[in-house]
C-alpha cells in the first residue's frame, strides 16, 4: 500500500532557501517536497509503500533522515510524523 508520510525535524537555527532547495533535491526521488524555508524546522513529504503506518513512518523516517545528511543539514530530532494511506486518502 502507498502512504503519504509528513516528517519534520526541529533545527537549532532558521533554514535559508539553499538548504530547503537542497532538500527538496534529495526528497525528489522519493516523490518528496520539502518544507521548512526560514524556519527553524525543516521536513518533507514522501510517498513510500508499507504494509502498516509504522512501517511507513519507519521507511520514510530512513529516507528523511539520509536526504536531510545529504542535503548537509545538521542532524536534528524528529519533531513530528504522520502517515496516511491512499485508501484514507480516499475516502470522504
């Protein structure tokens, strides 16, 4: 199943544009968007395939995780997550 998952992670600083767009860059291969320009938290978007929301949040978290180092953002915690699956997404 395709899930829709929302990650964010809290910065000790405010993100410029450059590092967002780095991001973005990094999340594209996952179908990501990325958030977070002149904040102090920056996240992402991703559509993964998982059989269950913790295996989806899971997924995603890997790939966020690996984007953000390969954007050269500074490792920052996990403030918040949420997943929904195109079935949920779906329904009125």
């Amino acid at each position: 199943m395709r899930w829709s998952v929302g990650i964010e992670a809290q910065s000790d600083r405010v993100l410029s544009r450059e590092e967002i767009v780095e991001l973005a860059d990094a999340v594209a291969a996952c179908n990501g968007i990325a958030t977070g320009i002149g904040t102090d938290r920056y996240g992402a978007q991703l559509i993964v395939d998982a059989a269950s929301r913790v295996e989806a949040v899971s997924t995603a978290t890997e790939i966020f995780l690996a984007a953000a180092a390969a954007a050269g953002l500074a490792p920052a915690p996990v403030v918040r997550t949420e997943a929904v699956s195109e079935d949920e997404d779906d329904s009125p």
